[in-house]
C-alpha cells in the first residue's frame, strides 16, 4: 500500500484552507471518508473512490479559525467544528484537536488542546483514524487503519464497548461499513457490538433510517441484512421483519443495480410477509417521507397479487390499471431477471399504445354521465369502474357513444 498520499487527488479549495491554517502557525491535517476510500482504492481492494469530503482536522481554535476566513459557518462550534465556505460557496468542515471529556451515548462534551495522534484515538474505527499531512503526504496512521483496510476488517479503535458507549450511532455505523466495503467485524468489535444493540433504541428514527438506506446501497444488500439479523439490530429496529429467514435476503441480491434502498426496505418487508398496511406503518415509523412510504405500500401491495403473463395484453392491461405507477418497481422485486425485460416491455407496449388504464383514460366523465341522467354519488363510481373494466377487456369500446349507451343499461 502506498505511504504517501497523492495530494492532487484533493480540491485546490481544501489544500488552500489548511495552507492557510499552516501558515498562521497552526497543524492541519486531512481526515474524513474521502481519505478512508482511496486508502480502500489504494489497497487494491476496491473501485477508484470518487472525490469526497476532505475534513481537516487541526490545532487552531474555532475562535482562531474564525478569524482566520471570510466567511465562516460555525456548525458545530462546541465541539469545535466551523464550516469554512471557499469561494464557490461550497462549504469545507474544520475541526479542532479534540478529545471527550464526556458523552451520553450521543452528545459529547469535549476539550480542545490535545495532540493529533489524541484527536485519531477518540475516532470510532481504525479505518477512519487516518490523516494526511496537506504538504507532504505524510499518512499518520497510529491505529494500523491502513492494514485494517488490506485485511477488510472493521476494528474499533482502543477498547470496543468504550466506543460504542461514547456513541450508540457506532453500532449501525460498523454494520454499515462491513456490508458497504464487504469487511470482517474483528471479534471483541463484533461482540461489544452485540452487547450494544440495545442502546440503539436512544437514537433517533432519522438517523437509525439513513444508516439502514446507506447499508442498502452497498454492494451486497444480503450481507448488511444478514449482519443486522445476526447482532440482533433487525428484530429491535424491524420487528416486522422478525420472520425473515436466512435465505430471504440473498433474494434483495438478485434486484439488479442500482438497487434502490427504498424498494429494497419494500421487498425485504414483503419476503417478511407483512402487508401493504404493516409496511406503510413500518416505514413511517422510521421517519421515510410521505412519497416514500406510499411507494412502499403500493410495492407491497402489488407483490401479493400474481403477475402478468407478458403476452396476454387484456390481463396486463388490468394488472397495469391497478398498479402502473409503480409497475417497474414491482417487476423489479417478484421477478427473476430472465422475465424481467418481457414484463417490463409489455408494459411499456401498453402505456405506448394510449390504451386506457384508469378512470380518467375513460372517454366519458363523470359529468357526460350526469347529463345523461345518471344520479351522482356512490352508484355513479360504480358504473365508471365498471366502465373501466369493460374496457380494459376491449379497449374499443373506449367510444362516447358506446360507454353513454352502457352507463344507462348499468343505471
């Protein structure tokens, strides 16, 4: 593995602001995820990492650094983090040497005037507990975080059960970073990891929600569902998912990428036989938007039904009907991939041809309907489904003449 850094992988912006920050006499080193992915790339164990977020941690006081910029967004000033903005506007995180002094499992209280290598020792795991020095490259890396990543291990850094007392978000953390990355937990980890699950049910809903999407959209949903089910994390956050055997989640590895997070949630609820209306409250529970837990219904819903066959247009037209926004979703989960494009291109045939699907494709409304002598109300959405369905099975009849001629016969 490489030991120096190659500093033209960073944004001129950043190496500008810890140029500045060196120049006032003050350390600055480069951290965060942008390092810990090329570190990955570097080890030859993962793809070229995408140009991330570049942290700097440094010596300076936020009141110094303050001073020092512009314009300048104290973000999280109490423990020592000021946004500085460059000047596209874009905003870049500064942090203070700190260590905690204390912590309720989510808030800390800390202290500033301490060491780097102090900084890196109160960091989660040993592969974010790596810096680069912004002029030479140097990568200080005290907690062997670089042989960690060669190994694919998640390793917390000192003592496991500290760690995840410090902060509870630690636990999803490192069950997200083994599935993402496709790492090992190291065994005392894995067991204070365990041990800790129950703390889990302090943290917010958001956040227990962002880490559960960002677990699904790594490169093997089976293995991040798999590793929450066996910490015990998956019947405390998704009791509804209590019933999701072993084999179930190698079933998510089969959507094809990119597997979206939300209609992955959606199939491993269906696999765990809830329905339509346990899955919406699921969801909502967890904070997922509006838009999102209808989406999840509507996937669930449609998962309980039996498909199409591609080639008989009048039963995919009704299929359709009651499930066309969400068609390609649906398609997506229930199906195996060799009847997936035949599915998804009549469909698309279909909604190609303008034949109607709802209601509102009718060649009469409600008011044609009115005018003609039908009493609105209830009765009246009736003969309209049932106008709809005639013609879902013959979409020729879709005339004004025709359905005003059987809107009386169903008067």
């Amino acid at each position: 593995m490489a030991d120096v850094f190659p500093l033209e992988r960073i944004p001129e912006p950043v190496r500008a602001i810890a140029g500045t920050l060196r120049g006032a006499g003050h350390e600055a080193w480069f951290v965060g995820g942008a390092v810990r992915d090329w570190l990955f790339e570097a080890s030859g164990a993962g793809p070229p990492s995408r140009v991330g977020d570049f942290d700097i941690a440094t010596s300076a006081l936020p009141d110094a650094v303050r001073a020092l910029f512009r314009r300048t967004v104290p973000i999280g000033i109490e423990h020592g983090t000021v946004a500085v903005l460059d000047g596209s506007g874009a905003s870049h995180e500064v942090t203070t040497f700190r260590r905690d002094v204390e912590t309720d499992g989510r808030h800390a209280k800390v202290a500033f005037g301490v060491s780097l290598d102090e900084d890196l020792a109160r960091r989660d795991f040993t592969i974010n507990a790596v810096a680069v020095h912004p002029e030479t490259g140097e990568i200080r890396d005290p907690f062997a975080g670089r042989a960690d990543i060669a190994s694919g291990v998640v390793r917390a850094v000192g003592d496991p059960t500290t760690r995840f007392r410090e902060d509870r978000l630690r636990v999803l953390r490192a069950l997200r970073f083994a599935s993402v990355f496709g790492f090992q937990i190291e065994p005392a980890t894995w067991a204070a990891l365990c041990a800790s699950v129950p703390e889990i049910d302090h943290l917010s809903r958001e956040r227990v929600r962002d880490e559960w999407l960002k677990m699904l959209e790594g490169a093997s949903p089976v293995v991040g569902v798999g590793m929450w089910r066996r910490a015990g994390a998956l019947a405390r956050v998704w009791p509804e998912m209590a019933e999701l055997g072993p084999d179930v989640p190698g079933r998510l590895d089969a959507i094809t990428p990119p597997r979206d997070p939300v209609l992955l949630t959606a199939a491993a609820l269906w696999h765990a036989g809830a329905s339509e209306y346990v899955a919406e409250s699921a969801v909502r529970r967890l904070r997922f938007s509006n838009d999102e837990a209808a989406r999840v219904q509507a996937v669930v819903s449609g998962l309980r039904v039996p498909m199409p066959v591609p080639g008989l247009a009048r039963e995919m037209r009704h299929w359709l009907s009651s499930h066309r926004a969400h068609a390609a979703d649906i398609i997506a989960v229930s199906e195996p991939l060799a009847r997936r494009p035949d599915l998804l291109a009549a469909a698309r045939a279909i909604e190609a041809s303008s034949d109607p699907l709802t209601i509102r494709d009718l060649a009469v409304s409600g008011d044609d309907l009115a005018a003609a002598g039908v009493a609105p109300g209830r009765a009246m959405g009736g003969i309209l489904r049932q106008l709809l369905g005639e013609v879902l099975d013959e979409p020729d009849r879709n005339t004004r003449e025709h359905l005003l001629a059987r809107a009386r016969e169903l008067s």
